[in-house]
C-alpha cells in the first residue's frame, strides 16, 4: 500500500509539530512510529503515531495540523468521553464501534459539531458542517447552511390574550407559546453494525401525525410493510384503547380500567419491528390525551410534551400527513362518519372497518364545519411542532396518491431506515374515493361559492 502524505503550511507549522511531538515524548509519550522531520526540503513531517500520551500533554487538547495521531487508552465510555471533551476546540470527533446504541449515545454526548461513525469523513452537502467551541460558529451546507442567510424574528404575547380556535384543546402547547433552542447533528455511518435495517440516523420511535382522511391508514400499512418501520397503529386513540388492552390480554384493575404503564409497554411490544423500531398513529386531540396519562407514569416529566415522548418511546420523529385538497379530506371525512367506513381492506385494525350499513347523505354546511376543523387541527399540530422543536417529515395525501413508493422512500430516509434485501413495499389498504365524492366536492364548491360572505 502506497500513501502520500502532504506537508505543514509552513516552516513555522512544522515547527509548531516538532515542539508537540517533542513535549509529549518528554511526558512519556513513546514514538511508534515517525516523530521527527523529514530533510531541508520542503516542511515534510513523517507520519507520527504516538501512544502511552498522558492527558496532561498538549498535543491532546490543540489542534494539531501535522501528521501526528496521538493514542491514548481508557477504560470506561465516560472516561472516554471526558478526554474528548477536556478541550476548547469541537469541530469534529470520531467513533468506532459495532454497537449502534453505543454509537448514537457516545454522538449525542460528544461536545462537537460533527462525529464521524465508522468513517473519517464528515463533511455531507446535505448536513451542516461547522464546529462548537472555539473551534466557530455558524453552519456550511445542509438547511442550517441555508438559515444563515436568512432573518430571524419573534412574535410574543401576553399569556392572558391567548386565544385559540374552538374545539382544539392546547393549540399553544402547556405554557404559551414556546420556541426552543434547537442543536441538530448529522449522523453518518458506515461500516459493520449490528443492525441490517439503518442507516445510522436512525430513530427508535416514529409518530404519524395529523387529521382524518389524509391516507393516513394507507401509509401506515406501507410502512408496516416494509418490515423494518415498526407495525404502526392508532394504539393511543382513547375509545379503542379498552378494546387493544383486551386483545393484548392486559390485566384488569378492580374497578374495570388498566394501569397505563401495562398498556404502553403492551403497545411497544405489539408496535414494534425485530429492529426495535416502534411506530403509531396519532390524530390532533389524541397527543394531548396521550401525554396527560404519560405524565401521570412519569411526574418528574409533566408537562414537556417531547420530554415524556422520549421517556417513553426513545429517539421519537414525526411524520405530517395532510392534504392539499381540503374539500376532497372535508368530504371523504363526512362520508366516514355517516358509513362508519374508514378504509377498505387493513391489517389488524382493531375499528372502523366495519360500517354501520346507513346510507350517506349529501350536507353542505357539515362539510363546511370539516373543512374549518381541518383547517384548525393542522394549524395545531404546525404550532404544536414549532413550540417543541421538532422538524416533522411533511407528507401530502396526492404525492401519496401518486407516487407511494416514492413517499415511503423518503419516510424512511427520515427515519434513518433502509429496505431489507429483495423486500417489496405492498398496500394493505385499498382506495374508498368514488363518483359519489367526486359530485359531492362539486355540490359543496357550488353551495361554498353562493355562501361566500360578501365583501
């Protein structure tokens, strides 16, 4: 194997080089290899390993720019971890390892802007590069990249004058309105993991939210199929709750109810993929509800929405389901609820595939109410998202319509998920839209523009 190796800038780096390999060595370092320049010509450094450094020796907390890789020994991951952040400087850091947990773990505690998994190369066009520390600020490539050219601004209020929309509970979260300090990082990974399902980036627990009838239910059984997003359902939906504690043989208490903690850990058995992935369903009214009973199971949590879901469920995202088309979603929802009818085919369900057989009746002002809950719930979840930080992966009902494939190749690269080998994504659900919808999205457009307030 043959390797080129560049040189310092500089006489003066070169030197800088010598005086950190020279100080190490006099602390006990021992020279494996390398250690000393390279002639007159030129500012060349032999490629240096060092090891046996003490952690008193310079060249440990400074940037070195020369070839020199000084190798220390720990004994525990937090040994590990307080050497590699005793320094001023965080651009970047690197971990080596089978374990993908260890991996993500040691990630997140590391004082850094990027860490490299298994690689030693960071730098992405598609995740922010930049150090912490004195190592800058600021952030090249990826969104973030594009944050910095951009204004911020705020908008605050009393918490007296909140106001939010009729029928939806906690629009502005516990608290007002809340905007945290968000640090993201990159994840990258490469090289043998004990998982044949990630990319890295992946997460433990993964939410579809939204409102009724964005083809919800249709991309859950697609996930499901791809054998490695979990077995997404809409556990945590309160009416069906009793009947699913049943079917998962939860004991009872004395008064006929369940103790949540039994119930939530039943849902992650039932939720989740070999790999551990867990996934489900929320629709808005639903988080508020889910939350209140997690913070009955965790009291030191009450209150931090994100916080209880983490607890919880471990590294949480969030997918957005919604549609461009409000009339169509306003009016398949009435459709729904008169029929009881809430997809064709599924897999596992535990309500509304049944129907209740009574014949649905054209009512203008009830999809007119639909299209303004719509409206309202969306908004919610969008505020519910920017109050806690989270950047959820939007997804709209007509690519899905068009394109499923496509749609479940982007939540997975979300999720930090990839296909298995020969694996075929394939729907459970089938397609409820008819002719009937189509005349009644045109009877309510026509009713909508007679009814337009005047002006």
């Amino acid at each position: 194997m043959t390797l080129e190796m560049g040189k310092p800038l500089a006489q003066a780096a070169r030197h800088r080089v010598t005086s950190l390999v020279a100080q190490a060595t006099d602390r006990g370092a021992t020279v494996l290899t390398g250690g000393s320049p390279v002639g007159d010509l030129g500012y060349f450094y032999r490629p240096t390993v060092l090891t046996d450094v003490p952690a008193d020796a310079e060249l440990t907390a400074e940037e070195i720019f020369g070839p020199v890789a000084p190798v220390t020994t720990f004994t525990t991951e937090d040994e590990a971890l307080h050497r590699a952040n005793d320094t001023a400087y965080g651009l970047a850091a690197y971990v080596f390892t089978r374990d993908l947990s260890r991996a993500v773990r040691v990630s997140e505690r590391l004082d850094v802007g990027m860490v490299g998994v298994n690689q030693g190369i960071v730098s992405n066009p598609a995740a922010p590069f930049g150090g912490v520390k004195q190592s800058g600020y600021g952030r090249e490539g990826g969104p973030e990249g594009i944050e910095e050219y951009l204004p911020s601004g705020a908008s605050v209020s009393r918490p007296e004058h909140r106001r939010q929309p009729a029928g939806v509970p906690g629009i502005f979260g516990r608290g007002g309105w809340q905007k945290g300090l968000r640090v993201g990082r990159a994840l990258w990974l490469a090289g043998p993991m004990e998982t044949s399902t990630g990319t890295g980036d992946s997460v433990e627990a993964y939410f579809v939210c939204g409102t009724p009838r964005t083809g919800s239910s249709l991309l859950l059984g697609l996930l499901e199929s791809t054998g490695v997003a979990g077995r997404p359902q809409a556990y945590f939906r309160a009416p069906d709750e009793p009947a699913w504690a049943e079917r998962w043989g939860i004991a009872r208490t004395d008064r006929g109810g369940f103790d949540y903690a039994d119930y939530v850990r039943a849902a992650l058995a039932a939720g989740r993929t070999d790999n551990g992935v867990f996934g489900a369903k929320l629709m808005w009214g639903t988080l508020d509800e889910v939350v209140d009973k997690l913070g009955v199971v965790h009291p030191d949590l009450a209150g931090d929405d994100l916080a209880l879901l983490h607890r919880t469920f471990g590294r949480t995202r969030f997918v957005f389901v919604r549609r461009d088309d409000v009339v169509a979603q306003a009016v398949s929802w009435l459709r729904a609820e008169q029929t009881g009818t809430w997809y064709l085919g599924g897999n596992g369900e535990i309500s509304g595939g049944g129907g209740t057989g009574r014949t649905p009746v054209f009512d203008a002002e009830a999809v007119h109410r639909f299209v303004e809950v719509i409206g309202e719930h969306n908004a919610a979840w969008e505020s519910w998202f920017a109050a806690v930080g989270a950047q959820p992966h939007v997804v709209r009902y007509e690519e899905l319509d068009d394109d499923s494939g496509a749609v479940v190749a982007g939540v997975l690269a979300f999720l930090g998920l990839a296909l298995l080998p020969g694996r075929v994504v394939t729907p459970y659900h089938r397609r409820q839209a008819d002719e009937l919808n189509r005349r009644w999205i045109a009877r309510y457009r026509a009713w909508a523009a007679d009814h337009r307030p005047a002006r």
